[in-house]
C-alpha cells in the first residue's frame, strides 16, 4: 500500500507546513502577482516550481525536498508537481504554483514507483500511474489510498508495462481513465506494439485493452476536443520509423490513428501542445548524445506537416528545448542553455486564425533548467 506524509522529503519547513493536508487546499490561499505559466525546472542536486514570469523562490518552492526529477501534470482545474526520485506528489495552487498539499506513492519493498502522471476524477480522487512498478495507485481523500491499487503486471510478459500517461475524459456522461503503456524491452528499446487501457472511474476496471498505431507513447497525452495526442518517437536513435510520430486517439470509440509520421517532422517526437487550429511538438534529431531539437508545427485536424524540422519555427544543437504549454494565443517553449542569468523561456504569439507563430522579444527567466510548463489559472 501507499504510504501518505512519510519522511521522505527532507526540507523541515517544507514537511511541517504541508503535512497530510487535503487535497482540497488546508493551507491558507497564497497570494500571488500575475502569473502566466507555472514551471518545474532542475539542476542535478534540487528542484524549483514557481509561478512565472515572477519564479519567487522560497523554502516553499525550491531546494532538495522537490528532488531531481521532476514533472508538472493537470487535470480537472488542478495541478501537481511530481517529484519522480522520492516518490512524492505536491499539489499546486493553480494559479500562483506554490505547493499546497503533499502525498507519497512510495511502494514498500521498491527504491521508488516513479510517479510519471496524475489525472484527477469528478469525486476529486487521483488517478496516479507508476512508472517503475505495475500499478496505478487511486487516492482519495486526504491523498489516502482509496482501494487496492489497479494491477497492471500481465500487460507485459516482463511483468511491467511502464504506465506513462493517464487522462480522465468523460465519454457519453461517463467518466473514463485513458492510460497509456510504452511496453519497452528490457534494454528500455521499443520493439513491441504499446497499448491503450481504457478505465472505468467508478468501477476501477479495465474494460478495453487497444493496440496503439505507433510506438513508445512518450510524455503526457495532450487533450482537445474529445481527442488525445500521443508524442511517439519510437526509438531517439532514427528518425524515420514508420510506427513513430504523432498520434490521434479518438476517447469516443478508442480508435486511433498515426496522424503525422515522425518522418515527415523531421525528428522523434518528445513532447506536444495542441490548440484548436494549431498543433506543436518539439522533435530530435537521431545523434546519438546530441538529438538537437527543433519546435515544429502540424494541423491536429489533418495530419498536416506546416513547419518540420528543415523549417523548424525553433531548433538547438544539442537536446536542449524541453516544456511546451499554450495559453491563449501563447505558446511557451523551455529553453535548457544558459542564458548568462538564468534559463530562459520563450515566448510566441500565434497570428489570429492561423499556426504562424513570431517569437516575441519578450522571455521569462528561470534559475533552473525547465523541464515542465502548464498554463496558470
């Protein structure tokens, strides 16, 4: 079983102010300036996540108690920062980023579970899929365990089917968990289909098991409009597979298609953000310790490749552009190369009705390496 409020985090201050408080928010409303996104980012010993372009530091916002390996997830208006390497999860306040409630996911017996997302149900009930050992673990209230965790073991002959991503769509008025499973070989290579489960959020079951079109569902699903998007590079070592690219699961009838291939983008897909009208994924190169990024553009609706890799709206010499988020009409990319004073966070403006998008003269500063943007309340 999970263990809620144990000592693994190490920060005193961090601990005694967020200790097992609810999920619904017992600590006190922060007060915040405007805020656009709010960012995790990590150096190699500690972890950041603020509310930008502000990025407050504080003992409640950085230092080794956030680990060094983080994620950002959202769902249902709320907001988590996953801390991957000790197996806690913070909720956010959505609209400043400052944590407000702490669970643990940490599994007996295990180093860590690794926590890789959270999708959050009407019942406010958490959805949390582990990376590292074949489960998804429901809380409840207060973050408790809420049932015996969802056994995901025979989803793989290996025994783990390295759960990713889950999101929580409701599908004629019933709710639904959608999760998805990479299915790597043991040498962490994709040469097995990976697979869809869909989940029913009342009865906690897996009713439909779907074969995925492409390979290695990487990162977090996006949702829009009753549709997901899958990044799937397949392997980061080519870039021309034709199992990989950008996926498109319709959450209605669990059919899915491979909407753009890899191929065409130019690079392995990482990571993705889709607006209505707009789609963008930054994709890598197949060198081998380089991958060199680029920010692409293709339309969710048909497939269509506007700008790849040859025309990239943004590209890098090394695997250095990580974090995507919209917000309206803005598109923020993470920029992992120093800026002499801290890291920067691009920003673009997309031109009514269109996908063309202008880099502003306008960037945010964190003082970490990004690894995660979602849009502030």
């Amino acid at each position: 079983m999970a263990r809620i409020c144990t000592s693994i985090v190490t920060s005193v201050v961090l601990t005694t102010v967020l200790a097992c408080s609810s999920s619904t928010g017992d600590a006190p409303a922060p007060t915040c300036g405007p805020t656009e996104i709010i960012a995790a980012a990590s150096d190699t010993s500690s972890s950041v996540v603020c509310g930008a372009p502000s990025c407050e530091l504080g003992p409640y916002t950085s230092g080794a108690a956030l680990g060094t390996d983080p994620s950002l997830a959202a769902s249902s208006g709320r907001v988590f920062y996953l801390a991957r390497d000790n197996d806690n999860i913070f909720e956010l306040d959505a609209a400043c980023g400052t944590p407000r409630a702490q669970f643990s996911v940490h599994q007996d017996g295990v180093k860590r579970a690794n926590a890789h997302d959270v999708a959050a149900a009407r019942d406010r009930s958490l959805f949390v899929v582990l990376y590292d050992v074949p489960r998804i673990v429901v809380l409840g209230k207060g973050g408790q365990p809420d049932g015996a965790p969802i056994d995901l073991s025979s989803y793989d002959d290996d025994g783990n089917p390295q759960a990713e991503s889950v999101r929580i769509v409701d599908v004629a008025g019933v709710e639904k968990a959608f999760v998805t499973l990479e299915r790597l070989d043991l040498d962490w290579y994709s040469r097995r289909p990976s697979k869809m489960l869909r989940i029913d959020v009342a009865t906690r079951q897996v009713e439909a098991v779907i074969e995925l079109a492409g390979r290695n569902p990487f990162n977090s699903m996006v949702e829009l409009n009753g549709a997901l998007f899958l990044a799937e590079p397949g392997n980061f070592d080519a870039d021309d597979e034709p199992l990989a690219g950008i996926e498109r699961f319709d959450t209605a009838t669990s059919t899915s298609r491979l909407l753009v291939n890899e191929k065409d983008l130019g690079g392995s897909v990482a990571e993705l953000a889709v607006t209505d009208g707009c789609g963008v994924a930054i994709v890598a190169g197949k060198q081998k310790y380089v991958n060199s990024t680029s920010v692409v553009t293709f339309d969710p609706a048909s497939g269509r490749v506007l700008r790849s890799a040859s025309d990239p709206v943004l590209a890098t010499g090394g695997f250095d552009l990580r974090a995507l988020a919209w917000k309206g009409s803005t598109l923020y990319v993470g920029d992992r190369r120093t800026g002499g004073v801290g890291f920067q966070v691009h920003t673009f403006e997309r031109a009514p009705g269109t996908c063309l998008l202008h880099e502003t003269d306008r960037t945010i500063t964190l003082p970490q390496r990004p690894v995660a943007i979602r849009a502030a309340r």
